[in-house]
C-alpha cells in the first residue's frame, strides 16, 4: 500500500512539473506578449478571447496535453504483477501399453509474472496446460522438464516443481480372483439385510510394475448400500461398481486393473419371525417367597436379522432382577436385540411380577443325561444310584403343582474329561424359569471308555 501511494504522489508531481514548465510559464509569457502586442487595442483582444469557440478550442488543447501527460505517467509507473495457479495437472505423453510411470506429479502450481490485465486474460484463454513428452525413453530413470503452454507470450511463467526424475517400468499383468467388500450396511433399513451378491465375473486383470503386483493380495469390487436408491426386498441391479485392489496389510495398491468397473446384483431380504417372550429371574428372591406369576405387556415379538439367526432363534430373553424381592413388584425394560437380530417389533415391556410364598416339590427318578463328552469317548453309570437322581423343586404351590417331570433335566457337563473313572457334579435345570431346581445328589460316578 506504500508503495502505491508513493507512486501515486510521484505522478502528481510529474504532472504538476510538467504543466508549471510546458503549460502555466509559456502560457504566462505568451498571454504577456500578446498583451503587450495589443495594449493598445485590448478590447478586441478580450472579445476575442470571450468568445464560446475560443474557450472550447483551448480547453480541447488542454484536455488533449493532459490526456497525453496522463498515458505516458501511467505507462511509466505500470506494475509488474504475479500469480500463483495452485494444483494445474500434469500429463504425460508415453507408450501406455508398454510402460508405467513412476516419480510424475499429478499436479504442479504455474506463477504468472506480468500486467495485471495480460493475466487476467491468461487465466481465460485456454492452454494446453502442463504436459511432458517421454517418447523415446526406455526403462528407468529420467530427468525432464516440464513444459507449460500458454498463447499470450507477454506473460513469464514459472512451474514449482520445473524439473523432475521419473522411472519407468516395463508394464506386466497378472489375472487376480475378484471378491467384493459392503459399504454403509449400517446405512440399510434394519429390517432388510443384503442376502447375496453377485458379480458379473469371477476374476480381472491387473497392470503395472512387476514390483507392485507381487503387492496384489486381493481385487475387491466395493458394494455400496448408498448406491441403491430407495432399498426394498428383491434384486437390484448396481453398475459401475468401483474395483479396488489391496495388499495383505488392507492397504490400497496403485494398480491399473481391467475392466475398472463391473455390475453387480444384489439380493435384498427381510428374514423375520415371531417368538416368544421368556423372562429370566436374576438374583435371589426373599427366603421363603417365589414367584407365582408374570404378566406381560406383549407375550410374542417379531424379530428381524440374517436368516441364520432367525432360523436359530427361539425366545427372547428378558432378564429382571428379583434379588431380595418379597412383594409384587412391576418392571418396565427395554428390549435388547440378541447378536444377530437387527430389528424388534417393540422396543419396551412391562411387566408384572406377582410374589407368593414358596413351597417344595421332590421329583424321583429323574434320569441323568450328559453334554459336552468328546465323539470319541462312551460313558456308563458305576451304579443304578448313579444314572438317576432326586429333583427337589421349590416355588409358588399353583406352579409347583403343574409341574411335570418332562419339563425338567438333570445332566452332567463332560467337557475335559478323558478316559478313566470320574466323579462329577450333577445340575439341573428347568423349563419353568419362575421355579428353582436342586438335585439332592450333588455327585455321581462314571466311567468314560473309549468307543
């Protein structure tokens, strides 16, 4: 801005020189002279003078010395200015089909150095842009120049970086299996989920440098969910499905691979079914209490997620906490999605534990099962004593009193255990989760034998 202004200044200065010298002095001595001259007859001369074609013919005299004075001040004090084109692409001309370039950068940044209105015209004209030419060159390294092509020669030009070293390689190519990655499942209606993909071809080629290809540990064509508009159950066709190639750490290789795209059809399910609600009492409920009853808002839910899950799923269950419970009591839970499940019908549940006093029940003969014993062992009761034992049963008397002993297991867990004689703890459980189950033979002996 100083600087502005001191040019400024120096304009006027020029200007006021020039018209004190070239202008106001000789105009001065001329009128003085021409005074002299007609002194004796200065009426005339000051009729002559007043006249409107006089005045107008001197003022465009004046007008024209200081039009003149002005261009060639300006013309004088014209500025140099500079430009900076961030980011202009580079392009290379080469044999495509036989080499990969390496060491190019995608993009340079241009200075244009010159007046401020040649610029303004550069940056509208139309270039050719940046380019170098690598005809010519054989494998390996090369410094080049990088050229830059612009109409109006009144400009300099600048290019950061102006010189470059490239390496090219000779170009190969490997034929790579092709796999596919989701993205932005999250982003699909939770009650649909993508069942199957099919792409529209089981490999692709991949080029480039020897060196990167060995990097090639998958090609992967990326689904995207957000591709899909308006997702609903059936089959959706998505094309121009970007191929994208990895190494063994994930990281993406640069690669050219052939074809770049494909199509893809996706099959869009809503696996469901409705289960019912089972409540799960945790905790110790009040000596001598037990619970009679349970009352629920919604007894059965429709469930929504892969059709795994949904084969496999059975109940939903809903975990409340009785320890210390002694009076009725009423709970209001949120449902939890069990793994797998991405979407339930309801989303909360009330309900209503009624307390009773307890009562107990001895259920006999309950035969003993096993679980978890390895394929290749057979295991045997040591004793008649030891294959069947005595459920007692405890709880409210209306539920005790329906129970039957089909409801009811009795087993042994023989994970780890090998060949030889064991005795091992028996436990129970019960279809009834509002009862509690003992067996009043805590251990029984066995035998585990090879088959």
């Amino acid at each position: 801005m100083k600087k502005i202004f001191n040019g400024i200044m120096r304009m006027f200065h020029h200007i006021g020189s020039f018209f004190d010298k070239w202008l106001i002095t000789p105009i001065t001595k001329f009128i003085l002279r021409i005074t002299d001259l007609f002194k004796d007859n200065s009426k005339s001369f000051e009729r002559f003078l007043s006249k409107k074609s006089t005045l107008i013919v001197i003022s465009l005299i004046l007008a024209f010395l200081v039009f003149v004075l002005i261009d060639q001040e300006s013309s004088v004090m014209t500025d140099q200015y500079a430009e900076i084109l961030y980011k202009q692409p580079v392009t290379a001309v080469y044999n495509e089909e036989l080499y990969v370039v390496e060491g190019l950068p995608k993009t340079v940044d241009i200075t244009l150095v010159g007046e401020k209105r040649h610029i303004f015209l550069a940056k509208q004209s139309p270039s050719k842009g940046v380019s170098v030419d690598l005809t010519g060159l054989g494998k390996g390294n090369h410094k080049v120049t990088l050229k830059y092509t612009q109409k109006l020669k009144s400009l300099d030009y600048k290019l950061d970086p102006a010189t470059v070293t490239v390496t090219l390689y000779p170009k190969v190519s490997e034929t790579k299996s092709l796999t596919y990655d989701v993205l932005h499942q999250d982003n699909l209606d939770s009650k649909l989920s993508i069942s199957n993909i099919t792409l529209d071809r089981d490999n692709v080629t991949v080029k480039g440098a020897a060196y990167k290809l060995k990097k090639v540990a998958t090609v992967k064509a990326l689904v995207d969910v957000d591709d899909i508009a308006s997702p609903k159950a059936g089959d959706i066709t998505l094309k121009d499905v970007d191929l994208v190639a990895y190494d063994t750490n994930g990281e993406v290789v640069d690669v050219e691979i052939v074809p770049k795209s494909i199509t893809a059809k996706v099959t869009i399910a809503s696996p469901s079914k409705e289960i019912p609600i089972k409540i799960v009492p945790k905790g110790k409920i009040a000596t001598g209490k037990s619970i009679k009853e349970t009352a629920l808002s919604i007894s059965k839910v429709m469930v929504y997620g892969d059709q795994e899950t949904i084969d496999d799923i059975e109940y939903l269950p809903v975990e409340i906490d009785v320890d210390g419970l002694q009076t009725n009591k009423t709970y209001k839970v949120t449902l939890k999605k069990p793994s797998g499940i991405t979407e339930i019908s309801a989303k909360t549940l009330t309900i209503n534990v009624v307390v009773d006093s307890s009562t107990t029940k001895e259920i006999p003969d309950v035969s003993i099962a096993t679980e978890n014993l390895d394929k290749k062992y057979k295991v045997q009761a040591l004793s008649e004593a030891d294959s069947k034992v005595t459920v007692v049963v405890s709880g409210s008397a209306d539920v005790v009193n329906k129970l039957d002993a089909s409801q009811i297991t009795a087993y042994i867990d023989l994970k780890g255990y090998g060949v030889g004689e064991h005795e091992v703890d028996v436990k129970v459980r019960g279809e009834d989760l509002k009862l509690n189950y003992k067996s009043k033979t805590s251990k029984v002996k066995i035998k585990i034998s090879e088959k």
